[in-house]
C-alpha cells in the first residue's frame, strides 16, 4: 500500500528568510489561507523570538488556521521555546521545531560548545518543548555534515525526551542524493526507538538538489517533506513544493507514496507568493514558469496539435491554470464578473467585492478585454492592500529629451492635500524624491522592478519596489496602464507599509 507523505510547509519560516524578504502579518495571513486550500499537513508560521511580527504572525494564524498543524520555530533554549509555546497558544493542533547543530564545523565555530554539552542542551530543550505540546520536531542542523554516530545518538537523546518528528536538514545544500537517501537509511537502521516517529527531510538548493535529495528520502522510508511555495528560502533557497507535488502526482505509479495537496491550487499559491514578496518566478521554471507550458519548437508544435502526449506530461489545467475564454470587458455586468472571480478561487467580502467591480470598471474602460492576468493584478495588488495613510491624489510629470524631468506629486493625509515638486534623473527618480519629501520617511530605494501582467500595447504595469528602512525590507506594489502610476503607487504603497509596521 502507498505511503502518506506529510509535506511541511516552510514558506513563512525559511522562506522568508530569503535575502530582502519581509512579509508583514496580514501578508502572512493570507499566504497560510492559501496553503490551507493547497492542504498542506503542516504551515511553519514563524520564528516567534526572532521579531514582534513573526510573534504575532504565529498567533493569528494560530488562532484562524484550525484544520492544520501550526508550528514554531525555537533554537534550542529556553526563551525561544517559551515564546514559540506562547504563540501557539491558541492552535489547535501546535507543534514546536526546536533545532542545535549537530556538525563539529559548527559546534566549533558557532556554538563553542563540546559535543556532550550540545547533547545536554538537545535534551533539555525537547524536554521544554512538553511543557506547551506533545507535536515536537527536533532538527539537527547541518546534519548531513555530521558525524554520523554522534548524529544517531543526538536523534536518540531527542526521542527519549519526546520528539516526534526528526528533521535530517540538508542544511547547507551540500548533499548528494544517494548520500542523503544513505543517511536516511543509516538512521533508520541506527537510532534506537525511530520506528515510533516520523522522519522529515529538509533539503536546501545550493547545488540544485533540493527536490531529487527530498524525493530519494521519501523513497528510502522518510515520511514527511519540508518544502516551500516557489523554492524560497536561505540563499539558493527549499525544496519546491510545486516540484515535490507534481513529481509525487504524475509519478505516482513509480512511487510508492502519495501526498493530500491539493494541486489544482498550485498555479494560485505560486502566484499569490510571488506577487506579495516580489520573488518573480523564472520563465523556465519547472511547473509554474510561464513557460511551462509554452511550445515554441515547429517539431513540438506539430507533435502538440497531433497528440499532447507526444511533448507534455502535465496539462495546465492540473495546477490550476485557467483554460476559460470568456472575455470580460466594459460591457461584462456584475454577474460574469462574480463568477469570474469564484472560478479563480477569489473569495471577497461586500466591501471588497464593490471596490474591484469599481476598479474592474475603470480599467475596462482604458483596456477594453480584462484578462485573468488583469484579474489577478487587481485583486493581489489593488483590492487587498493595506489600510492607505498616504494616498496619490494626483500627479504631473514634465520629461523629455534635454530636458530634466521633474515631477508633481499631491499626495492626500488625514483628509489634507500635501503637494511637492521635484527634479530627478527621470520621471520615477523625480516622483519618488517628490514624495520623500511630503512623507519625511528616511528610506532608500534598494530594487526596482517592472514587469507587464499581460501582452500588448495596453497591458498593465506592475511594479515592485524594495525600500530599506531601518535596516528592514519592504515590498510596495503598484499597478496601472500607465508605468509612472504604477510606479507612484508601488512607492506609496510600501511607505504605508512603513508607517503601518510596529517592527521598524
Ligand atoms: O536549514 C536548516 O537547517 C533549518 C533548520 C532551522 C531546520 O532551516
Ligand atoms: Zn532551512
């Protein structure tokens, strides 16, 4: 009989420690609603130690997620543990990760700590972790650099103080994946007591190994994934979830195990999580590039329109991906509308709903065809935003050649008009200097990004921007048909960001 495999989603835990990532906690909020649709087992919600936002993030979802597990993240001591168990307070189902490093490479140089004292502090930890729940993974980091003897006696330790989960991290990426199935098996055969527990495998993409090391484990008797929406995470990032699904779904016959994803949500997940972190999604990659399931190649093309066998062996609609050729457009009413939006798994409140038929409207009126890339912009960047403390009232641009461009800006606070003239080397630069200087925030820009939601002339700009502040990340998105618009409201937008987090 097959196997279930648990998949451990890590997105908002790994994942947004991805360089220059920070989502706030209505973001986060979102996202786990999504990975509850996706039917992920497991949401790793946040390092709750590690800021008030991620504290609080835990919490919430915590308290609105109740068909999954929640866990935490803790190094291994005491007042992380404290503070994961008291964000979980609320979950239903808790589960505390609590990890030490396990490699001599960083007992040496990280820890300073001999290997009998890293085993006391592994004992002492999971022992805390009883204290809020009975759902404790223990990781051994770097564990695929580790002796593998010490490692068996550390998972060991773990398990006698109450672990239920071992995650075996491939911490730095660095494994092979026969090494790494090889390690699985070693454990399997080696730690006294492991049948009575799950092992989780947690494999990072330094070398492009993330999901074949994942895949390989599961094969050799590991029983649950820990991956991420996109593959983000530290440095080159996670084990993809996409990746896993579908290898695990279109493999099923050659595999021996199953996961419960619901994949005709992937395409969605994707999206959301590349839209609210600004990771944009390679055309190349696998599943949920745009490129996917483009065939560009006459010899292709003519296998495709004989038979779809010969050059596909995943249909778009498998993942979600829309197929619908209805059209809607100024005329559309409300009705097609609606349902336009159900089929693509919107689900919004009256106030929102009222707010993106208006907006649907307007831009109806400039594009004529709104297509569900269009759509999606809307919702994602539009309807969803956060509360706006400042607001673009107006804008006038001056620019052309030999000519310095300069910028007006209006921008509304608290029901008054503020407005500034700027120059700058180019219609953006001179617009956000403008509203730096309305706002008064000390921010620098530190990308910048613009990208066509849909093809033509006509198609609507969306751009990201990343701000510093404080030391802190933060993502503003804007859209329009016009790109200094866009680009207005995407600085507006993470200003607002600013002014709203607790954290900076
Ligand atoms: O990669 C890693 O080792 C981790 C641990 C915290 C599990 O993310
Ligand atoms: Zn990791």
């Amino acid at each position: 009989m097959a196997n279930k495999i648990y998949i451990f989603d890590t997105t908002l835990r790994d994942g947004e420690q991805a360089p220059g990532m920070h989502l706030n906690v209505k973001e986060k909020l979102e996202i786990a609603h999504q990975l509850q649709k996706l039917n992920v087992d497991i949401i790793e919600a946040g390092f709750p130690i590690s800021s008030n936002s991620d504290f609080e993030a835990v919490k919430e979802i915590s308290k609105l997620i109740r068909d999954k597990s929640i866990a935490a993240l803790a190094r291994a001591n005491f007042k992380d543990i404290d503070s994961a168990g008291e964000a979980l307070k609320g979950a239903a189902n808790p589960v505390i990760h609590t990890f030490i490093s396990s490699s001599d490479i960083h007992l040496k140089y990280q820890l300073n700590k001999s290997r009998e004292e890293v085993l006391e502090i592994a004992a002492e930890s999971v022992k805390r972790c009883r204290k809020y729940t009975d759902n404790i993974e223990f990781s051994a980091m770097d564990a695929t650099r580790s002796d593998k003897e010490y490692l068996a006696k550390m998972y060991e330790i773990a398990i006698q103080n109450g672990a239920t989960v071992l995650n075996v991290p491939d911490t730095v990426g660095y494994a092979l994946p026969l090494e790494y199935s090889g390690l699985i098996k070693y454990l399997l055969d080696n730690v006294k007591g492991i049948e009575n527990v799950i092992i989780s495998v947690h494999c990072h993409n330094d070398l492009g190994l993330a999901v074949a090391n994942s895949i390989l484990a599961a094969n050799m008797g590991a029983k649950q994934i820990e991956c991420s929406v996109n593959g983000v995470g530290e440095r080159a990032g996670n084990a993809a979830i996409e990746e896993i699904a579908l290898i695990i779904d279109t493999r099923k016959k050659d595999l021996n195990f199953y996961t419960d994803l619901n994949i005709k949500e992937i395409a969605r997940t994707s999206s959301l999580v590349s839209s609210l972190t600004g990771y944009l999604i390679a055309p190349n990659k696998a599943i949920v590039g745009k490129n996917a399931f483009s065939h560009e190649a006459g010899i292709h093309q003519d296998g495709m329109l004989k038979d779809r066998s010969t050059y596909e062996i995943l249909k778009p609609e498998d993942i979600g991906l829309s197929s619908s050729k209805l059209i809607l457009g100024k005329h559309s009413g409300r009705h097609a509308f609606v349902k336009r939006l159900v089929d693509s798994g919107y689900e919004l409140n009256d106030n929102e709903l009222e707010k993106a038929f208006e907006r649907f409207k307007s831009l109806a009126e400039k594009k004529g065809v709104i297509n569900d890339n269009d759509l999606k912009a809307i919702i994602q960047n539009e309807i969803r935003k956060e509360a706006e403390y400042f607001k673009l009232n107006y804008y006038h641009i001056l620019s052309g050649t030999n000519l310095k461009s300069t910028s007006t800006v209006g921008i509304e606070l608290k029901g008054k008009l503020f407005e500034a003239v700027h120059f700058g080397d180019g219609p953006v630069d001179a617009s956000f200097k403008a509203i730096d200087q309305i706002t008064k925030i000390n921010a620098k820009l530190v990308d910048y990004n613009i990208e066509a939601v849909s093809e033509g002339k006509d198609a609507i700009g969306a751009v990201k921007v990343v701000i510093n502040c404080n030391g802190v990340n933060v993502l503003g998105r804007g859209i329009s048909t016009d790109i200094i618009e866009a680009s207005i409201k995407a600085y507006i937008n993470a200003m607002n960001k600013i002014v709203e987090n607790k954290d900076f």
